[in-house]
C-alpha cells in the first residue's frame, strides 16, 4: 500500500501546445447584421424637428415635423408625424399627415392618415381614418416608381396630367384628361 516506489515518482503535466485557433466572441455587435435586433424606440415625450433614418426598425411613439426612412416602422397610438414616410413595413396607430410609401402598409383602427399611400400590400382595419390618394405599386420604395406616380396624380384643379408614355401613345399630344 505505502511503497517507496511511489514517492520517487513525479507527474509530470500535459505539455501539449495549445491550439492557436481564435476564441469566438458572442459580442452582440459582431452578431448586427445576424437575426432581430432590439428596435429604436421613440417614446411619446419626444418632439424630433428633421429626419430619422435607420437600418433597422424603429417603434415610434414621439412627435416628428420631417421625415422617417426605415426597415420596419409602427407608428403608435398617441404619435404624430407630418412628413413622408418611407419603409418597407409600415403599421399605423396613430396620426400621419404626409406620404406613406412603404411595401406593406397597415391601418389600425386608431390609425388617422391624411396623405397619399403608395404601396405594394395594404391592410385597413374596420374604424381607421384615411383621406387622400391610394396607389398600389410593385416597388413602392424606388424613385422611378416614384416620379411616374407623381406625373400621373391628380394636380390641385382636379385634372390629371399624362405620363410622356401616354403621350407618346396619343401622337405626341400635349392633352390633359379630366378626372
């Protein structure tokens, strides 16, 4: 059981080299562009005169005088914006004066949308308010879309002005149609 045998042994430890791989981080911030980030929330103490722009989503329940570009945007209850909107998701909760254009759009009941819409999917809840222009659109978000939308609405007066292709279908006609 005690022998002498054991006591002139010496362990020697593991000498192998140790790998010179990188440790991998779980930082959040090397993870941004993987998955769902946290949105931007503007809480409704906030009053924003000029532009928000964000790559992410932004839930905004502030007041702004300017405009919001987003990936996702929802709009609440006691929120007020007037300016243009840009995003590709859109819900709205609570009052917008100014252009929405956005792929999906959706009006809650609470919603009250004065502006014109541009849109590639709309959704409007039974009780939203909307006073203005509707337009779907298959790219809501480009600027040619954009400008052919603008050259075809209807001007103060009530007429509708011709896009240079309609013209140029007509013979080249300067013609304004009446709506």
């Amino acid at each position: 059981m005690f022998s002498k045998e054991r006591e002139n042994q010496i362990e020697v430890p593991n000498t192998q080299p140790v790998s010179e791989k990188p440790i991998e981080s779980t930082d959040s911030t090397q993870q941004k562009g993987k998955g769902r980030v946290a949105p931007s929330i503007i809480s409704a103490d906030l009053f924003i005169e000029g532009s928000l722009k964000s790559d992410g989503d932004i839930q905004f329940d502030g007041r702004i005088e300017g405009s919001i570009r987003s990936r996702s945007l929802t709009i609440g209850e006691k929120a007020t914006i007037n300016g243009e909107i840009v995003a590709d998701d859109v819900t709205i909760r609570g009052r917008v004066q100014g252009s929405v254009r956005a792929r999906k759009v959706h009006l809650s009941n609470t919603s009250h949308v004065e502006g014109d819409i541009f849109h590639n999917a709309l959704g409007v809840e039974s009780g939203a308010f909307f006073q203005g222009n509707c337009r779907h659109v298959d790219d809501p978000l480009s600027a040619e879309s954009l400008s052919e939308l603008h050259a075809t609405m209807t001007d103060k007066q009530g007429k509708t002005t011709q896009t240079k292709d309609q013209q140029k279908s007509q013979g080249g006609k300067d013609q304004i149609a009446a709506a």
